[in-house]
C-alpha cells in the first residue's frame, strides 16, 4: 500500500525532487547519485542507451550528456510527459518495463536507477529477462537502487523513508540478491559495489 507521501511526491515534481537530493546527499549529492552506475563505462555519441523507468527524466539528463541515441521508458504518461519537457534532447515510450516493445539486441547499455525496488518479485524477474533479451552482446545493465546496509547507524534512516515513502516492494528487495539475479538469467559477468553504509547498490551485469 502507498503512502499519502509518496501519493504526494509522484504528484508534485517539486517535492519529489527535493526528496531525492536529500536522499542522494548520502552519496555526495545528487550528480553523482545519479552517475555512479554509468561513471567508468565506455559511453559514447554513438552507443545505444536505454534509461528504464526513467520517470521525469532525472538520471536521463545525464545520459544524453554522453550519447545521441537515448530512449526513457516509463508506464506512467504523467512522467513521460515530464521527461520529455524536462529533457528533450532523448526519445520517450510510454510502455511497462517487463514487457519491451523494442526488437532483440537493440541496446548497448540499459540503466535503471531507484525503480526496481517498486516491482514484485516475478515482475523484478520478468524484467531482467527482458532486458537481457533487448541487450547487444557485450552490453551492460546499469543498476543503482536500496540495499541491506551494512554500516547499523543508516538503517534508522532507511527504515523511516521506506515507512513514508516506500511501499512493501522496497522491503522486500532488500532481502533479493539483484546479482544473482542476474546471473540466473544468463549475464555472464556481474559486480556490485555497496555505498551510503551498504544502503545504496549498484550492480553492472555484461551480457
């Protein structure tokens, strides 16, 4: 069930963005929240990039910053909408990330930041099949979202944004290991790096 804050955030993009540079201040702010999972990879004009669940557009500004060819996808039309005002320099579908209207091996790279932890179990399953399936060969699947911290003094933090933010989804990600998930599906090299005392993951798979 949805809290009346996040029913609030998604509504007002004023107060979801505060709430996501707050958030993002555990990691050094919110450019480099935003460029950790993409920082050291190959990224160029040319490369194929797709930013799912990209909402209103806030990690695809800094996607078409490095490449010509970005696509944001969202179910939502409201954050579509949004996205495209915000950042038009990308192209927009408006579709459910476990279900891709796009041909096989069309993406060098697939990113996704702080969404995944929105999805049920066998949709979060669903959807890494699909983005495996829509990945070139040597293409990468950019990951950055919540995990089990590791440091004890980030859970009471964690904990009271889930309670106001969140819904059981969140919960339940932090008890799923995003990299073997990946493994199982068939991505043939997996890293995770751990930041904000364990509280913030981000996982790489190569295809």
């Amino acid at each position: 069930m949805a809290t009346i804050l996040r029913n609030l955030s998604y509504r007002y993009q004023w107060l979801y963005d505060s709430i996501s540079r707050t958030a993002a201040l555990a990691v050094g702010g919110e450019d480099r929240f935003r460029t950790l999972p993409i920082a050291d990879l190959p990224i160029s004009p040319e490369t194929r990039v797709l930013d799912l669940c990209c909402g209103s557009g806030q990690a695809t500004q800094y996607l078409v910053r490095r490449s010509q060819h970005v696509t944001g996808l969202d179910a939502s039309p409201k954050s579509i909408e949004r996205a495209k005002a915000n950042v038009p320099e990308a192209d927009y579908v408006e579709a459910f990330a476990q279900d891709l209207p796009f041909e096989d091996e069309r993406f060098d790279l697939v990113h996704t930041s702080a969404a995944l932890h929105e999805m049920e179990p066998e949709i979060l399953n669903r959807i890494v099949w699909e983005v495996f399936r829509v990945l070139k060969p040597g293409g990468v699947f950019a990951i950055a979202d919540f995990h089990k911290p590791t440091n004890l003094l980030f859970w009471p933090g964690l904990a009271a944004f889930f309670w106001l933010f969140e819904t059981e989804t969140a919960w339940k990600l932090l008890h799923t290991d995003l990299s073997g998930l990946l493994s199982a599906v068939g991505f043939g090299r997996c890293d995770r790096q751990l930041y904000a005392g364990g509280s913030l993951q981000v996982v790489r798979g190569w295809k």
